[in-house]
C-alpha cells in the first residue's frame, strides 16, 4: 500500500494516518490534538499559495499549516 503525507491530499479525500515524522515536541502536539495512527483524516478546504488546511478528525476540525501536514504520513481510506 502506497503512502502519501496529509498535505498531499486533496478536498474531500479522506486517508488513514500511519505515523508523524517529526521531533518529539511536535509530534507530542500533533497526537494531543487528535493525530493518532489509525484514525482517519479528512480534507475538509485549503488555502491558496500553500496556506493552511482544514483537516477533520472524527468530530474534531483542526487546521494545520501545509508544513505540519507534510510530516503526517497518511495512507488511502478503505
């Protein structure tokens, strides 16, 4: 199965997370706000010019900057 990052997904795509490649302040950030291995993600709209993404998680609406997004591997929802 092929693995994509988060920021690499378009509107509307939905992928499961695999893992967060960061340091660990960051990824400590991330899984508190709902990034964990196994949930899935949802790209709910993006911004122009590489801005933020809106991304939903389970009931939880987060929006990331396109460099966060880009150290969440994700792989395509079932």
């Amino acid at each position: 199965m092929a693995a994509f990052t988060l920021s690499s997904l378009a509107v509307g795509q939905r992928a499961v997370i695999q893992d967060i490649h960061a340091d660990d302040a960051i990824c400590h950030r991330m899984r508190a706000m709902g990034l964990r291995a196994g949930r899935e993600a949802l790209i709910v709209r993006r911004s122009r010019l590489g801005g933020p993404i809106q991304v939903r998680i389970g009931s939880i609406s987060l929006i990331m900057r396109c460099t966060d997004a880009a150290m969440v591997q994700v792989a395509p929802s079932a």
